[in-house]
C-alpha cells in the first residue's frame, strides 16, 4: 500500500494533463451553425476596401495614349 502512494504523485500530472486534454477537445466538437456568408461586418468592410483599391489601381496604371502606340515598332 505504501508503493502505491509513492506512485500516486507521479501519475497525478499525466492523468490530470489527459483529462484535461479531453474536456478540452470535447468542447470544441460543438456542433455550432456556422453564421451566413456576408453577415460579418469586417467581410463587407474587407469587401468594400477590396473594390476600392481595385479602383485606385485602375486609375493609377498608366493608359497607353496615341502618343504611345505611334512609338512602338
């Protein structure tokens, strides 16, 4: 008997560890319904953002003009 409670220490760590290790992975199976594309503001925002700089980039890029197509060989 008195072994045993030499042992108990040592194997307190691994099962504590495991069980916490369980209940960790078992609240993460939650079955949660994924909220509907576009509901989050930071998608419509990122969205938004994305277009505008679609739009910048469109006006930055130099158009080649008449001048341009005259030098080419």
């Amino acid at each position: 008997m008195s072994q045993f409670l030499y042992v108990l220490p040592a194997l307190a760590c691994p099962v504590g560890m495991g069980a916490m290790m369980w209940f960790m992975m078992k609240g993460g199976r939650k079955d949660q319904a994924a909220p509907p594309a576009g509901s989050d503001p930071r998608e419509q925002e990122l969205d938004l953002l994305r277009k505008e700089v679609a739009d910048l980039r469109t006006k930055v890029t130099p158009q080649p003009g008449p001048q341009d197509r005259e030098r080419t060989p």
